[in-house]
C-alpha cells in the first residue's frame, strides 16, 4: 500500500457552488457579446458634406474655349478664364464722330484720329463711368488731355476708373492674364498707326479686341508693337 499526502489532495467544492460559479461565467460571456454586437452596429452620426464654396468675380463672367492662355487665380494654363464683360464704341458712330478731337490744336476729328481716346472710353464706360467717345473727348480737351492730337493717357485717372501704368510690351501668356484679370490693356497695331482694345485671348497667338476703327475682332500677337495699360 501507499500513503497519498493530504497536501496533494486538491480540495473538494460544492456541486451548489460550482453550478454557481458556471452560471455566471455563462451570463458574463453572453454580456460580452451582447455588447460587441450593439458596438458594431450603433449608427454613424453622419459628416456633414462642406459648404459650397463660390469664388466672386468683378465684372461679367464669360467662359472662352481656347489653346493658349493662363488663369491668373492659379498662374496654370487652363482653357476656362474669366473676362470682363467690355463695352466697345466706334470712333466714327453715334454723334461723336465729326467733333474735334482735343480742340483746335489737333485740327481734326475723333472719326479720322480719335482710334486711341474712344479705347479709353471703352475702359472708362466698361467700369460704370458715364462717359462715351463724345463726352470723354470734350473732358480731355477742356482738362490738359491732349498734346497736339496724341491723348495724355494719364489724365483719364482724374475720373476715378482708372490708373495708368505707363506702356510697355507684355509677353503674350502676360497680356492674356492682364485682360482676364480686368486690367486695360490698349493695342497699337496695323504698323504703329492704329490703337484698339484688348478683350481676350481665343487661340494661340490670337487676341480679340474691341477695334474702334475697323470691321475687325481679332489681331495675332505678332502684329502688335506697343501697349498701353491701365489697371
């Protein structure tokens, strides 16, 4: 025979206190679950979608297809700028064109010569000023706006639409964003002999304009030798 030690012997529970001890590890794993399965499916509080964002322009907002130009809000090139809408005269129309540009010492009339005063109006009546070829020539003449027949670009800024830069010639990716961006930007073309407002940029190489003088949109940019501009 042997002797089996009592310190090995493990000791004996209650069959109550182990049905006890049962049932509740039963209660607490189904709690568990229980508690997994209303975690997973426990509604998403929606985000809400951002606010639509709107980008203000000034000025008449005209989307223009074309291959060549460059959107100054971005500096990329791009094919959707937007422009100002412009307004365009004639030299020679409405009851302006036989008045004398600048008085007696020009000797001649807006119709024969004034190609450079009636863009500048463009600008000026473009910008909510109230004047057209007629009454901006008249303001010029009585105010120091002309030298002989040539105007004295800076003394349209006394009516408070604009503000001349002097002139200089941009390149054209330049005079692309310049117009987009609103600045007036005046072309001399046809050999020197002629001035006409820049209004946008339709294709490569192409600028529209306003001509207060011809039956014609578009000048290439290579035919362009001065500018004159306005911001």
């Amino acid at each position: 025979p042997y002797i089996v030690s009592s310190t090995m012997r493990a000791p004996l529970l209650p069959i109550a206190t182990l049905l006890a001890v049962l049932v509740v590890a039963v209660h607490a794993q189904s709690l568990t679950e229980a508690l997994d399965m209303h975690e997973q499916e426990a509604p998403v509080a929606p985000v809400p979608a951002p606010a639509e964002q709107k980008e203000e322009t000034s000025g008449e907002v005209v989307t223009v297809k074309y291959n060549d130009n460059v959107n100054p809000r971005t500096g990329e090139w791009s094919t959707e700028v937007p422009l100002l809408g412009w307004t365009s005269f004639k030299q020679c129309g409405g009851s302006w064109g036989s008045n004398t540009l600048g008085g007696s010492a020009c000797g001649s009339t807006i119709c024969a010569k004034g190609c450079a005063m009636t863009s500048v109006a463009m600008i000026v009546a473009s910008r909510g000023g109230n004047y057209n070829p007629g009454t901006l020539n008249d303001y010029l003449t009585k105010n120091g706006g002309y030298s002989g027949c040539a105007i004295v670009w800076s003394k349209v800024d006394a009516l408070g639409k604009t503000h001349y830069q002097g002139q200089k010639m941009l390149s054209n990716s330049d005079l692309c964003s310049y117009v987009a961006s609103g600045k007036g930007v005046i072309l001399n073309v046809r050999n020197g002999g002629h001035w006409v407002l820049a209004t946008g940029c339709p294709s490569s190489g192409v600028i529209a304009v306003n001509d207060p003088g011809f039956s014609q949109s578009t000048y290439k940019y290579s035919e362009v030798s001065r500018m004159a501009i306005y911001s």
